[in-house]
C-alpha cells in the first residue's frame, strides 16, 4: 500500500512539474519606473492606446484605418520620426493557395540616421483584422517601434535607420509588398526586425530568420540577454496557415529576425483583442529583445560564418548554437554509442520495445482519450481551459509508461532501460531531423549527460545514476519550455499530439523509479484510475469561458437568384442557438465548404458586379480587364471555376501568379476597401474556356434591422477571424 501512495505521489508530482515547464521563459512583469535608456513598455502602451483610440477594427482602406493613421503619424513625430506616405492599390499572391488578395495600402516610412550605408530596418504593421482592434497583432510591433525611436532620439547613429509601419498586411502582406517592389528605400536595406502577434500573452519569441540563417543567429545571440528561440519552432511554424511580412522580404538576400507573442490565440483576430488583454509583460520582453537587437545592429554584424545553425535557448537565459552539420555528426555520433551500449547490454530486446511501446502507447492512449470526448463533445472543447486537457494527454503518457514498464519491462535491470531509452530517444531525434533538422539541437545534450554517466559509471556506478538524472533534468529544463510553446503554437489541436513528447520527458523519471512498478496487480488498476481521472476531469471542464470564448459569428447571406435569406453560423462547429433548424448545408460558391444553415427572413441586398472593359490575346493566353462595382461592401471575392485555366488576377502592375492548389479549389481574387468599387481588375488565363464566376460582396459588422434581428448567441462567443457580416451574391460568365 505505501508503494502505491508513492506512486501515486509520483505521478502528481510529475503532473504538476508539466504543468509549470514552461515558467523558466515566462517574461517579467515591467517596472513601476523604467530606468532611463532602458525600454518602458508602460510608456510604449500608452503611446499605443492613444493611436489605437476607441479601439475599433481598423482593416485596409477603412474609415477607421484612416483615423488610426493620422494618430500613428501624430505618435510618430512626437518621438522625433518624420514619415512620408505612399499610396498604392496593390495585389499579392500566396504560395500554397489559389487566392490574390488587392486594397489601397498607405505605408508609413521613416528615416533617421547618416544619409548613406546600409540600413537597417524595424517594421510593423498598423491595420487590424476586421474582427478586432488589434492591441497585440499588430500593436505590439506599432508600440515597440514608437518607443525604440523615442530612445534613437538624438543619438549618433552608425549607420541608417528604416521604420517601415505598413497597412494591408492583415488582408495578405499587401503594404509589405509595395515597400519591395515600389519603394526606394527598400535598395538601402540589409538587416529587418519584423514584430508580430498571435496571442496576447507570453514570452516574445524569435520564431523566424533569414536562410541561411547563420548571420541572423550571430546577431541574435550577441544581442539578446534573454533569449525564447529554438530552430525547430521554425519548421514547427510552417505547419500552420499563417504567414507574416517576412513571406516578402525572405525574397531579398537581407539578415531577418521575426519576433511574435502567441499566448492565448483565442483573443488572436478577435474583438478580445484589446489593450486590456496584451500583457505588459510580453510587451516588455517583446521591447527589450528588439531594443537589443537594434542596438547590436548598430554596432555592427557580429562575426559568422557561412551555413544554418540549430539552436535552443536554455530557460531564457542563454542560446546554444551549433552548425546543422555538426549536430547531425553529434547525433549520428550518440546514436552509435547508445547502440553499442545496447547491445552490451542486451537491450535490444523486451527494454527497448517497453521503452518504443510506452511511446507509442502515450500516442494511442492520449488519441483514444480525445477523440472519446470528441464524440460526446462538439466543438474545441479544450479551448476554455486548455491545461486541464493536456494534463489529460500527459497523464496518458504517464500510464502508458506505467503500463509498459510493469508489464514488459518487469525485472529488466535499470541500467538495460537507461540504454534503451537514450537509443530511442536518439532514434527519434533521427526521425525529426529528417522533417525537421531544426529539431536536432533537441536530441544532443541530454542523451549526451546520460552517455558521459554511462562512460564514468563503469568504474563507480553511482556516476551512472547521477548522469541519468542531470540527464532526465536537463531533458526536462531544454524540451520543457518548448513544449510549452508548442501547445500554444498548435492550440487548435489535436492535442494527443503532445502525448510522445511528453512521453519522452517523463519515461527517464519514471526508469529511476522503476522500483514503484514492479507489482503489475496494483500498478495497472492505478494507472487505468489515472487515466479516467485525467480523461473525466477534461470531460466535465466547461469547454469555453469568458478569457478563452468560442469562435462564434453571424453572415446573413442574401441569394438574389432565389430571394431567398439565410442566416450562417461561422464556428468551431459547437453549439446553436435554439428554435431554429439548422442543416449542414455548402457554402454557394464553394461546394467543398459546409456551414450550420438555417432560413432567415427577406432583407434583399445588391451584389457586386462586373463591367467588362476589354480583352488582349497573345501566346495562347488572353488578359480580360474588367470594373468592379463593389455596391456598398467592405469586402468583394470573385471565385472562378477551377477549370477555368486562370494563371494570375490582380490590378494593374500588380498582377499576381496563383499559387499552389487542390485541382478542384476555385480561384480567387479578393478586395478589401472603399477603394475596391471602381477598381479596374485583371484576370489572365489559358484557353478559350469562359469564366464562370460568383461574387460574394461582405458588409462587416452590420447594422442588422429589427425585423432580421440575428438569432440570440451562447454564452462566452466572440467573433473570430471574420466579423459578422451580410452578404450578397452573384453569378456571371465573362
């Protein structure tokens, strides 16, 4: 019975220490009173909350965009910073999509510094999603540059310095990609500190660079006293459908260092997020870095030499680098050393198949556990209390150990289980670094601590015990942390996902105490009872609350052709309201994409149309010009057929190759602005195919009148990457 309390003992401890692992890089709060010439991230946010003013979404080419801009460029001179405006109506691409997105972008750009050098440049974005004010995305980068130019003031500089706050980045990088293509200035540049958001909280965490990226690595290290970056975030980042200003300016040989917060995405595009959520906290590690960073900057490049780097900060409070190719050879080394230990050992056997199966059946237990209540739940119903869910997954990874080392692994001697591990844990740094060769820096210290252990425990065994757990610790102190940031980078699930990495800081622990888990009669039933536990804790947490609200939004979509309204629920798929009768129905122009549904009474809107200007042929292509006439919306998307052999759309000088698609995705071209009704736009396409298009014309934030009152929403909803909105649209063949 008292091996059981001590296991179970175990097991909490071990629960709780997941639950804090990422303390070590949680930013400190600011100062009361800043001390002069350091960054004042309380200054920083009252200079934002007065451009922001009452807080509205202000999108490209908005009203509200216009009054955000006149007291940008009024917090802009107070700090010493001259800027001039362009204007453009600009188009861009995307890579992976078939979409071009256009609007009239005002860039605001400044100069300080000698008249000639290379420069370097600070940039942020000052357009908000239409869904909120955007306090943090991006209004940590507009407060961060406002305060780095109040502290440049009347400072001798070495060499120029750009601020570049641009417009459109919301609606698909737009202002940054007039800078590049129109804008001299961009011919002065080398070195770019980008700041971004996708949350509201959290350390601020250097997430991307330039490629190669040793140079940028040289700059960072050097620079920054404490430092949240690691070289597997940035293949962990091209997992996820974001994109930021450094997409375009990747396309110059510049040294780039892209900063961004990404605590809580719940608020992230949302009406949440405001200045009352963005933690002053993050605003202040966010300042510091870039601070540094600039400072480091002016002084000169640090020296570097050629190639990629992998790196990890430890705890926050310094980085280890390494050349990517001598990380592999260490890791190729490790995975030598731990399979000839092995096989000294005999532990190719029943150790490292309990040590493989404790992996995998972290993964199996913590799927079954998510998806059981994926089928009694709608929605993401982790989203309100997240850490209740992912201590779920981690206590899977605790009875799948449990399980596997009571069963498979019983009287196999702990040395032959420390080998196995450290191989597996090698092999599986192998397998990573062959996605994602980032993630090699991850996979050599610890195993290399176990190693040394190994190596001096042949003549004193205690050494060996003593190097298994700095091992387990410093696994614990370097992989930690950054799970922690991985869950927030993939908040949106499946969060079984975790449940190996996790299993992977927790199996050594476990393989010290192994001695608790030699009677499978009490271990299994105790394990089986943390399982429930952690999977029924998760199944009764309210799924949303008031800080993290479900994604919930109203369109009332009006069809000419059938006089006929709709009102459609943009959600997670979770909860609707009652009394009336929703179906699950295809979007119009987009048969792929289904929606909750339900018949809303007559409020008949006109939809955009188009004027056919003219047509050139040559080459086999011809390039149709037409008119847009946006009637009243905020927001037009022309869909075309996928058959229809497009090849690029946009406005004039700015015609945009399509990207990458499905062969069944529609193309698309997007408008944002009041400048969009009267655009002159272009499509040019091989063939003689007609065009078959629907224009979808969106009215953000309406005014709905009584009479289509929008069905009364749940408790704790917000709006969420798009507004509620009305909608309108048509079809036509050109």
């Amino acid at each position: 019975m008292a091996r059981a309390w001590g296991l179970l003992g175990v097991i909490l401890l071990l629960l709780g220490a997941m639950a804090i692992k990422g303390w070590p890089v949680t930013p400190a709060p600011p100062p009361a009173q800043a001390v002069a010439g350091d960054f004042d991230a309380r200054r920083a946010i009252g200079r934002l909350q007065t451009v922001l003013g009452p807080q509205r979404p202000h999108w490209a080419d908005s009203a509200e965009s216009d009054a955000v801009r006149a007291r940008l460029i009024a917090a802009m001179r107070e700090v010493g910073l001259s800027p001039r405006v362009s204007d453009d109506f600009a188009c861009n691409g995307f890579e992976d999509s078939r979409a071009v997105a256009c609007a009239r972008v005002r860039n605001l750009v400044a100069r300080i510094g000698p008249a000639e050098g290379r420069a370097l440049m600070l940039v942020a974005h000052y357009d908000s999603a239409p869904a909120g004010p955007g306090a943090a995305d991006d209004g940590i980068g507009v407060a961060t540059l406002l305060e780095v130019a109040h502290l440049l003031r009347g400072r001798p500089l070495s060499r120029p310095v750009i601020f570049l706050i641009n417009e459109g980045e919301e609606l698909g990088l737009l202002g940054a990609r007039v800078f590049l293509e129109r804008d001299p200035a961009a011919a002065e540049v080398d070195t770019v500190l980008n700041i971004e958001a996708r949350g509201v909280t959290g350390p601020a965490i250097m997430f991307e660079t330039s490629r190669p990226n040793a140079g940028a690595i040289a700059l960072y290290r050097a620079a920054v006293s404490r430092p949240v970056a690691n070289s597997l975030s940035t293949d962990l980042y091209g997992l996820i459908p974001n994109s930021t200003d450094v997409n375009i300016f990747r396309a110059r040989p510049w040294t780039i260092l892209n900063f961004a917060i990404i605590g809580n995405e719940s608020r992230y595009h949302s009406a949440g997020d405001d200045i009352a959520a963005l933690d002053p906290a993050s605003v202040r590690h966010m300042g510091e870095q870039v601070w540094q960073a600039t400072e480091r900057a002016l002084a000169g490049a640090p020296a570097a030499g050629p190639g990629t780097r992998i790196y990890a900060d430890v705890m926050g409070r310094a980085l280890i680098v390494l050349p990517l190719g001598a990380g592999l050879a260490l890791l190729g080394l490790l995975l030598i050393f731990f399979l000839a230990t092995c096989w000294r050992r005999r532990a190719l056997g029943r150790p490292l198949l309990a040590v493989v199966a404790s992996l995998v059946g972290a993964a199996a237990l913590a799927w079954a556990g998510e998806h059981a209540l994926g089928a009694l739940r709608e929605g993401a119903w982790w989203r309100g209390w997240p850490q209740v869910t992912l201590t779920a997954v981690y206590a899977s990874a605790i009875v799948a150990a449990l399980l596997a080392l009571s069963g498979l692994a019983r009287s196999v001697e702990r040395g032959r289980l420390r080998a196995a591990f450290w191989l597996a844990f090698a092999l599986q740094g192998a397998a990573i670094a062959a996605i994602a060769p980032g993630g090699t820096i991850y996979f050599l210290l610890p195993p290399l601590i176990a190693g040394l252990g190994i190596v001096l425990g042949r003549r004193r065994p205690a050494l060996e015990s003593l190097g298994a757990i700095l091992a387990a610790l410093a696994l614990f102190l370097t992989l930690g942390p950054a799970l922690a940031l991985f869950e927030e980078l993939l908040s949106a699930g499946p969060m079984w996902v975790f449940a190996p990495l996790g299993g992977l800081v927790l199996l050594p622990w476990l393989i010290e105490l192994r001695s608790l888990v030699d009677r499978p009669r009490r271990t299994v039933p105790l394990a089986l009872l943390v399982w429930l536990a952690g999977w029924g804790a998760a199944a009764v947490t309210p799924a949303y609350s008031a800080d993290r609200q479900q994604r919930f939004g109203f369109t009332y979509l009006w069809d000419a052709e059938a006089a006929r309204g709709r009102w459609v629920i943009e959600s997670d798929g979770a909860r609707r309201p009652h009394g009336f009768e929703w179906a699950r129905t295809p979007l119009p122009w987009a048969r792929w994409a289904t929606r909750w549904m339900a018949d809303a009474p007559a409020w008949p809107g006109e939809a955009p149309g188009l004027t056919r200007l003219g047509e050139t042929r040559a080459g086999g292509q011809r390039r149709l010009r037409v008119r847009l006439a946006a009637h009243g919306a905020d927001q037009v998307t022309i869909f075309v057929s996928p058959e229809s052999g497009l090849i690029a759309a946009g406005a004039p000088g700015f015609v945009r190759p399509f990207g990458r698609s499905g062969p069944d995705d529609p193309f698309a071209l997007r408008c944002t602005g009041r400048s969009c009704d009267g655009a002159e736009l272009e499509f040019v396409a091989r063939g003689e195919a007609p065009l078959a298009l629907t224009l979808v014309g969106a009215v953000f934030a309406p005014r709905f009148p009584p009479e289509i009152t929008p069905p009364p929403r749940p408790a704790d909803v917000r709006p969420q990457y798009a507004p509620d909105s009305r909608a309108s649209f048509a079809r036509l063949r050109l």
